[in-house]
C-alpha cells in the first residue's frame, strides 16, 4: 500500500492469508488482503457477516494465526513471518543497527569500562534488536507478547458473553492492571478503575455489582473500560454497536470519538452497516468473501463508489424518509458476475485520489473515466 508523507504507519496488513480446517475441509477464510493503518485515525473494515472481518481483526490481536503473509505493529511483526526473501535484506538491516550500536558505545565503554548503566544502555540496545529480528522469524519473545498485549486492545461484539458474569465489574476492569502491575499501590488502582468508570459514563458505585445488573449498553461500556484502562494504543473493535439498541449507539460511538481525541487511539472498527462507519471512520476498507474490493477515504468512497459490491452495500443504507425508503432499488451483487480467469491477474490498484478499487485491467480503467466523470 503507497504510504502517506509525514505519516506514521502504525499498523501494516501485508498478503495475509487465514485458513481453518485441513485436508478436504481446508477453507480459506482471508485471502492476500494488503493495508496499512496510520497513528491516530480510524479505519472501518466493512462487509456482510461470513466475509472475513472479524478473522481479520482477531488476527491482529493474535488469536487468529495467519497461514502465509504478516502483520508488523509499529518495527515488530507481531503475527505471522517474513518470507525468506524478504527475510535476507531485513535482517542485514538490523545487522547494520548492531554494528552502529556497538561501533557507538565502545570507545565510550573503552574510555570508562566501569560504568554499569553505559554496558547496560548498551546491551538493552542490541538485545531490543535481536528481539525484533526474532519477530521477523515469527518468534515472539515472552515480554513482546505481554507489550502486545497491553497495547494492542479488543472491544468485543457481544457485550453479554465478554463479561465474566460471576466477578464485580471492579475485578472485571482491574484484571489487566493485575495481570501486568500497571499500578504502584491499592489506592493507584482504586484511583484508575474509579476514573475509567466515570469516564465511560458509569459511577463509582457501580463498581461493587456484576454484569447481569446492567444493560447491554452499559455492559459495552464497561468492555471499552476494561480497554482503556491498559492506555493501550490500537484498538480493534468488532461491530461493538451492533448488539446495542439504536438510541445507545451514538452514546458509544462518541465515547470511541472522545477516547481517541483525549489519548490519540487508533481504531481498526469493524462493522458490517456502511451508515454507522461513516460517522466514525476517516477511511474505510471494505471486504467481500475474504478479499479486499475497495478502499477509500470515507468522503471519497461515499461520493465516488466503484466496485459493485460497494456500491449494494450503499444501496442497503435506510433513507430517513419513508416515501423515499419504499421507492429505492437496492443493488444485488452477483458474485459470479467477477469469477476471473487464470490470464485476467485482477489485482488491488490505486487509481488516484487514494482510491483503491479491486478488479481485472478492463475494469480498473473504467472505474478509473468513471471516477474522473470521463
């Protein structure tokens, strides 16, 4: 994917695959999917249920391996492996950074071989790289997996089944902050779940009481809770308003808004209504039976649909007027209508105005006299 200047990638999806089942029942579930996530914004994966969304954003959590491709978090590759080679190049490059490090640090070493804290800032250096370059291999260290795991969060669909019903919501929010010491003493803790629980619009009494005593509009807030008192970085939320009743929605869509102004979250969202993603997304990624078809900035994409897939999921999105609603012609997508043959090669191109449309060379220049009104 053709990276922004001045714009950090924080997240790269690079030719992943994820597959189930062996043998006959081999199923590939995501197929060659490519995409890159930038510090601060929020990218929607949208598409009908079955076709890989959710697989995906689990792989990013890693819960789903991935069966050829990988993902990198920031320098890390935090899922899957690089290819040999690919592996080659990078691991000359971090070959050079050892030897920088060290050519840095020895005569300053040299010149005082008793400092402790210089051999240690030293050797903290080249074992952060070493490190990396296991990642490289798809070996994660032990403390890289715990470090993904604070930083990198899930919001769940099903604010029912990702509560643990027999444990107040003060263990249920804390569990992290246990699980990595992410407090000096009690009353830190206390202070944090206290504030997080405020925060998400809940009150501090309502720490001492258990999931079934609340909504399901409150139990979502209480998973983003859980979340965010990590002070993670990224954040996949998997369709975290759909479960919800429609006037809860928006309250829950803000306080994503509101999270990543006060603390510059990032946001894989995934969701299979295009009318919820645009008031939320800064661009959105859309995703039919495991393969990416289109992306787009969020304004673009709704101004300017290409891919016919798209363009029935539009199609889909309720009209506020009733007349209008019962008049509309909804758009079908056929499948079959794209099956490609072995000499088509259709591929994922950007045709400008950072709009990528999926398709053969006959269609992707005419998306293209479509998209500049020829």
């Amino acid at each position: 994917m053709e990276k922004k200047e001045n714009r950090e990638v924080i997240l790269s999806l690079n030719h992943i695959d994820i597959t189930f089942g062996k043998g006959r029942k081999l199923f590939k579930a995501v197929s060659d999917v490519s995409f890159d996530i930038y510090k601060g914004e929020t990218v929607s994966l949208v598409g009908e249920s079955g076709s890989g969304k959710t697989t995906i954003g689990r792989a990013v959590v890693r819960i789903n391996p991935l069966s050829a491709g990988y993902i990198k978090f920031k320098d890390d590759i935090i899922n899957g492996k690089l290819p040999p080679e690919e592996f080659e190049a990078y691991k000359a490059k971090i070959d050079e950074k050892i030897k920088a490090v060290n050519e840095e640090y020895e005569p300053k070493i040299a010149a005082d071989p008793n400092n402790k804290e210089l051999i240690k800032e030293k050797n903290n250096q080249i074992k952060l790289l070493e490190e990396t370059l296991s990642c490289a291999k798809g070996k994660i260290p032990y403390q890289k997996r715990r470090e993904y795991i604070r930083k990198i969060q899930m919001v769940f669909q099903d604010p029912t089944a990702s509560l643990n019903e027999r444990t107040t919501i003060d263990y249920i929010v804390s569990e992290g902050l246990n699980a990595f010491h992410l407090y000096k003493d009690e009353r830190e803790r206390v202070e944090k779940v206290e504030k997080i629980i405020q925060d998400v619009g809940l009150l501090p009494e309502h720490l001492t009481r258990y999931p079934h005593e609340f909504s399901g509009g409150q139990r979502q807030r209480i998973g983003l809770a859980r979340s965010i008192v990590m002070e993670p970085e990224f954040i996949v939320a998997d369709e975290p308003i759909s479960a919800l009743d429609v006037s809860i929605r928006a309250q829950v869509l803000n306080l994503l808004k509101k999270f990543q102004n006060e603390r510059g979250l990032t946001y894989l969202f995934i969701a299979h209504d295009l009318s919820i993603v645009r008031f939320i997304s800064d661009r959105i990624v859309v995703i039919h039976l495991g393969k990416i078809v289109e992306i787009a900035e969020t304004e673009e994409l709704f101004n300017y649909p290409l891919h016919p897939y798209t363009k029935s999921l539009m199609s889909a999105i309720p009209i506020p007027d009733p007349i209008l609603e019962k008049s509309k012609t909804l758009i079908t997508y056929d499948a079959k209508d794209h099956k490609y043959g072995p000499e088509e090669n259709p591929q994922l191109v950007d045709i400008g105005h950072g709009h990528f449309v999926y398709g053969n060379e006959a269609e992707i220049a005419n998306y293209k006299k479509i998209r500049e009104g020829k």
